[in-house]
C-alpha cells in the first residue's frame, strides 16, 4: 500500500521518532514501545518510522482512545499502514476520519466499526 497517494497524506503533519521524544517527554525506548504496545501506529515510508501528528493529545502525549482501535485493527489481521490508512481516511459511516471521530469522544463507534472490519 503506498500511503503517499491516499487524500489525507499531503495535509497530515508527521512526527518522527526524535520529534516525538521531544514532544512527550519520554526516552527513544519509551518511544518505540508506544509503537510495539500498539499505543501509536506509523509508517517508515519515505524514510524514519513516523506517525500522524493528531495521535498526540493537547497536552502532547498519545491519545488514550487510539490504543485500543490500533489493537482491534491489528487483531483484525490488519498491517500498520493499513490501520493508519483506515484511521486517517473518511469513513461514510461515522461521516468523518476514525481519528476526527475519536478525537470527537466518539470512540466506542469507532471501536465498533473497527471490530466489523475484516
């Protein structure tokens, strides 16, 4: 899946890992375990692991309700560009993106929908 071509991609703001240690706080281990325990999903493509932006909350930490949806999509046989695309794009369903969605407190939506995926 090339995510350079999906509509969102050009318009998203992306954080690579030494972005992100500089924005949360934690160590580049920390870091890197958000992404193992599914706490944040990204994509190497065009270089270093990064993730979206959005997936970090006000106060610069990831977004509590995001776990969970990235874990439902990867339980659901699901690869991390995959989930990202399914996260960032719009979804007739919810008439907006999963993450505009959740970020919305429609998160129990999303995890439903997430979970009829396959």
């Amino acid at each position: 899946m090339d995510l350079s071509q999906q509509p969102w991609f050009a318009d998203t703001e992306w954080l690579a890992v030494p972005d992100l240690v500089e924005k949360t706080g934690m160590s580049v281990s920390r870091v890197r375990r958000l992404f193992d325990e599914h706490a944040l999903v990204g994509t190497r493509l065009g270089g270093p692991l990064r993730t979206p932006a959005v997936f970090l909350d006000d106060e610069g930490q990831p977004r509590g309700d995001l776990r969970g949806t990235i874990t439902v999509l990867a339980d659901n046989g699901f690869t991390d560009d995959e989930a990202l695309d399914w996260i960032m794009s719009d979804d007739d369903s919810l008439g907006t993106s999963p993450i505009e969605a959740l970020r919305a407190g429609r998160k129990a939506e999303v995890r439903r929908i997430a979970q009829g995926l396959l």
